[in-house]
C-alpha cells in the first residue's frame, strides 16, 4: 500500500499549532487556592512572532488578573514572585532568532512588559517582583527534528509542548496569621515614657484588615507603630477583664493617677482621657471605716514607695504621715489633705475593659509590616494580638 502524503499551507499549520496550544493553555492555566499552576501565554502568540500584535497576550493576562490577585490574597506571605519561564522546541527558528532561545526569549519579553503595566499597582507596593529569565534558562526541548516533521501531528504536539512562555508565582516572607492569637511577654517599661516594644517586625499580608489587641488583667496602653514610624495608640488604658481582687483594682486606679501627676509629659500619658475615679474611690474608702482607711492607706504608701525618688515635697510629707499613722489614712489626714489628693488622684487615666480585645485597624495599604507594643506603667507587660481578616 503506498503511503498517502499530505501537503499542508502554512495558513494549515498555524491552525494546528493555535488549536494545540490554546488545548495546552487551558489546562495549564487552572489553579486551586492551595497551589499555583503556571499560566501559558506562549500558545497564543503567532506562528514564529514575538510581539503581541493583535492584543491576545494582553488581554489574556488582564482575564488573569482578578484571579491571580485572588490567589495572592488567598495566601499568608508577605510578597510574591513572578518568575517567567520559557521553552524552545528544536523546530528551526525563523532566521532573525538563529540562536537556541532566543525566540522564546524574545516572547517572555512581551510578556514581562505586559505583566509589569498590568500589574504596576502590586508592583508599586513592594508585594509583587516579576522576573525575566535569562537565555540560559530558557529550556530547549529534546525532541530532535528534521525538515517534514512537523507534518507528523505526533511530532508536531510534542514541540509544541516544548514551546511555552509562563508565569509562575511563588510567594515568600513570613507574616502574621489570620485568628492566630501572638501572645507577648515583656518587662515592666521604664519612667518616664514606661515604652516596651516588641522586637520582631511583624509582616503583613493582604488578608489581614486588621489586629485585635488583648491586654488580660493589668490595664496596659497599646502601641501599634507602622513601617513609616507613624504610631497609633488609644486615648486611654485597655484590658481584657477586671481583676477579682477589690484591692488590686483599687491600686490600678491610684498609680496610674500618680504617674499621670509625676510625669505629665510622658508619652504614657500623653493626649490621655482622665476621670475622677480613683480620688472618689479615695473618698469611698475613708468613709467606709477603718478597715477602709487602712486599705486605702496601705496602698498609697506602696505606689508612693514604688516612685519615692520622684516624689514632690508635698507627696513626700503625706507619705511619711501615713507611715505615722501606720499606713492609716484618717478622716483627719485626709482633711489635711484633701487638696492635694484631689489635684493628684481625680486626674485619673481611663480604663476601658473589652472583654473581647480592643480592635485597630491595620491592613496593607497602610503598611506593610508594624511592630506592637505598650506603655506598661503598672507592672510587667503581658498581651495578645491576634490578625482578623475579610471573610
């Protein structure tokens, strides 16, 4: 039996090769939101052309966008890479590409151009890198050829194979985790501005719209500072609960009322909102007898002992008359007083206790990475913040 020959135009071939190709793309081009599949662009350039004369490659890459910016949001790194590969089969190249590569080089060009205005906004914010590979990595297939093979159709879809330009992407960079709690330990800070800063930079992600911040028992200030230095704090004390002992709240209340009065100036205290509280509970305390007074009395020395160094003279002389009296602050100490203890004690810094953490609105086009802190004038610092994100 002779064997039949078919002849095929040029205008036949590129034909077969579009639809082998435009086959390849699409089921390269699918990804879940656990990994990414590279996706092909090299299918729909003309047979032997690099540029993109008609528009197919950019609009291609401008149907990708939503998706792969989908992914990206999908994922917790704080940057990402798109890394061009490209491949050569050994089908002989038109004659102004005679070097191995230098084809599909020249169409990752395109590609890169494309991917680069397309994605400039990305690009601009330091979370998307693209990459253009050099002429030695293009990959050059190894499927030998001779003349007349690309009349095979067996051949023919094995070359196109090895010809491609793709995006890969690959993310990097460690970041906070949505709803994963970060506690954090740290000392007591240190008059005057009483400033703990946890040291680790803290990435973020394009998931995360933001942080709750949970101050347990011992009111603490928050400090959140962004990647331009700018701070963000509350006008006031947050905790997480109130603290079952009577006595500890009581001491809470006073320090922080004498603090705020010795170091005015510190940034502790700075643009804080006060309330009377801890002067009516003072008041509270000395009518309730003497059991009262001697609480009340016993406090106050330990918070003046705790600054004692600090103390102005007239803080120092009732100091010493409520040692005296045995830590014992009588209805007639107190009247001798009373001036004095109300400028100092009805100056008190609010305290807000949300039980479910006190929200601060952090997301990427903010910042890329903060640092979290507090002003921790009571005792050592002890917080959580946990990253929430858009459902």
């Amino acid at each position: 039996m002779s064997k039949r020959i078919i002849k095929l135009t040029e205008s036949d071939l590129e034909n077969i090769v579009r639809k082998v190709l435009e086959e390849q793309s699409q089921q390269s081009s699918a990804y879940s939101s656990q990994s990414f599949k590279p996706k092909n662009y090299g299918s729909l350039f003309d047979l032997g052309k690099y540029q993109d004369e008609s528009g197919k490659i950019r609009q291609a890459i401008e149907q990708d966008k939503e998706a792969v910016v989908n992914f990206i949001n999908s994922q917790d790194f704080a940057n990402f890479t798109a890394k061009i590969i490209a491949g050569e089969s050994q089908v002989t190249n038109p004659a102004n590409f005679k070097q191995k590569g230098s084809l599909a080089l020249a169409r990752a060009k395109t590609v890169y151009e494309i991917l680069t205005d397309v994605y400039s906004e990305l690009i601009n914010e330091g979370q998307l890198k693209i990459v253009m590979p050099s002429i030695r990595e293009v990959v050059i297939g190894k499927t030998p050829y001779k003349p007349g093979d690309q009349n095979d159709p067996a051949k023919l879809e094995q070359y196109k194979k090895e010809q491609y330009v793709s995006m890969n992407l690959q993310g990097s960079g460690k970041t906070l985790e949505c709803n994963k709690p970060l506690p954090v330990k740290g000392r007591q800070a240190q008059a005057p501005n009483f400033e703990f800063i946890y040291g680790e930079e803290l990435r973020l992600n394009r998931k995360i719209k933001g942080i709750n911040y949970q101050a347990l028992t011992i009111p603490d200030r928050p400090i959140v500072i962004f990647a331009d230095g700018k701070r963000s704090t509350p006008p006031y004390f947050v905790r997480e609960k109130v603290s079952s002992e009577e006595e500890n709240e009581l001491k809470y209340k006073c320090e922080l009322a004498l603090k705020n009065s010795i170091y005015s100036q510190s940034l502790a205290f700075k643009d804080i909102e006060v309330d009377n509280s801890a002067y009516k509970s003072i008041v509270t305390y000395v009518k309730g007898g003497i059991i009262g007074q001697q609480t009340i009395g016993g406090v106050l020395v330990t918070i003046f002992n705790g600054v004692a160094g600090n103390l102005t003279p007239e803080l120092k002389k009732l100091n010493d008359e409520l040692v005296k009296a045995k830590n014992t602050l009588t209805p007639q100490l107190f009247n001798a007083n009373t001036t004095l203890i109300r400028d100092v004690f009805s100056k008190t810094p609010k305290i807000v206790t949300n039980s479910k953490g006190t929200p601060f609105n952090v997301n990427m086009q903010q910042t890329r990475s903060i640092k979290i802190g507090s002003y921790a004038p009571l005792d050592d610092t002890q917080f959580i913040i946990t990253p929430y994100c858009q459902s």
